[in-house]
C-alpha cells in the first residue's frame, strides 16, 4: 500500500529524478523523469506533482494508486 505522505516527500526533495514516480509504480514516466533530468524540467514538474498531491484528497489518492484489480 502506497503512502501519500511518502509520495509527497519523495516529490519534493526526489522528484527531479523521478523517484516518486517509481514508488507509484509508474516507472515509464519515473524513467523519463531520471533521463531529463539534466534539463530541471522534471524538477519543475515534481514541483506541480507536490502540490497536486498535497491537495489530492485522501480517497482520490487511494482510488488512484491503492486500488487493487484481481482477487
């Protein structure tokens, strides 16, 4: 289960490389995060990730990165 206290503290000090994104299990994106990073695009990002997921309610979050499909 995936925390959203540790996405978001990974998106703040990580996010440039894209680690955030790994630990949401998005590693196509996280991959282009670590590629780019060089630029400080993907640390721009990281920035709008952070807010977007301290204003990102609990159940939205859950909904989104917590749910299970398959028994």
């Amino acid at each position: 289960m995936r925390s959203k206290s540790t996405t978001i503290i990974f998106a703040l000090f990580l996010g440039g490389l894209g680690i955030h994104r790994f630990y949401l299990g998005q590693n196509k994106l996280g991959l282009f995060y670590l590629l780019f990073f060089w630029t400080f695009i993907p640390a721009l990002i990281a920035l709008i990730d952070f807010f977007a997921f301290i204003f990102m309610s609990d159940d939205s979050f859950n909904y989104k990165y917590n749910l299970k499909t398959g028994f």
